[in-house]
C-alpha cells in the first residue's frame, strides 16, 4: 500500500509540476505576445507618423506647383488677351488705311469724271489695282499674325507652365 501511496504521491506531484510549468509557460507566452503586439502597434504608429508626413509634405509641393502653375496660366491668358488687342488694333489700322485708299479712289474717280484728271483712264484702274493688292496683303498678313501671335502666345504659356511642374530649383 505505502508503494501505492508512494505512487499517487509522485503522480500528484508530477501533475502539479506539470500545472506549474504550463502556467509559466503560458505566461511566458502571454508576456511575448504583448511584447510583440506592443512593438506592432509602436511600428504602426511610425508608419502612420511618417505618411501624414509625407502626405503634408505633397499637400505643400502639390499647393505650390498649382500657384505656379496658375500664375503661368493667368500670364499666358494676359499675353494671348494682348495678342487679341494687337490683332484688333491692326484691324484698326486696316480700316483705317482701306478708308484712305477709298477716299483717293473716290477722289481720283471723281476727278477723272469731271475730267480734271491728266493721266487719263488708267489712274482708275491702277488705283483699283493698288487697292486690290492691298487689300489681299493686309488681309493674309493680318491672318498669318493673329496665327503667329496666338500660337507664340500658347506655346510660351504651356512652356512655362511646365517649366514651372518640373523645374526643381525654383520649388520651395
């Protein structure tokens, strides 16, 4: 019986060392699972730290590109808005050179009507020409400006425009 005993008592003692050591061990592991769930959570807050700073950082470069960027636009809007005066200007002065060569033609007509005129016949008709060709020249160069001018216009706009997204020295 006492070897009986002997054996229960062992088997006892065995069982609570072995509930002793399974409660240590789970608190061994409970202890590293918080230690890692720690280290996480500092991790985390590093990452998160760090992409609201770099999304700041791109707010700011992204705002500052845009200023830029509007001013080219807004500058490039006044040159293609001169170009637009210029072009009516020389409209202008078009007109105003036509009703001149109207006003010698009509002088020059009536003139040979009332038979004031001592060049005869062909004054007419070479003022006539004059007044064609003239009038054929102002009208392409006046197209072959306005083209000229708005395109110079727009292209230095879209030129500075991108110079100002990409020019990396001019970035505050």
């Amino acid at each position: 019986m006492m070897g009986q005993a002997k054996s229960i008592a062992a088997a006892v003692a065995l069982g609570v060392a072995v509930a002793l050591a399974a409660t240590w061990h789970a608190g061994r592991i409970k202890a590293a699972e918080q230690a890692v769930h720690a280290h996480y959570a500092v991790v985390l807050a590093d990452i998160r730290d760090k992409t609201a700073a770099a999304q700041a950082a791109f707010r700011q470069r992204e705002t500052a590109w845009q200023t830029r960027f509007d001013k080219e636009a807004s500058d490039g809007q006044t040159r293609i808005d001169a170009a637009h005066r210029d072009v009516a200007g020389a409209r202008s002065e078009r007109d105003g050179l036509r009703a001149d060569l109207d006003r010698y033609r009509a002088a020059a007509r009536a003139a040979a009507d009332t038979g004031t005129a001592t060049a005869g016949e062909t004054t007419g008709a070479a003022i006539d020409l004059l007044a064609e060709l003239f009038s054929r020249a102002d009208e392409a160069a006046g197209e072959l400006a306005q083209a000229a001018d708005l395109a110079h216009a727009a292209g230095i706009t879209c030129e500075r425009a991108a110079d100002s997204l990409t020019n990396q020295a001019s970035a505050p």
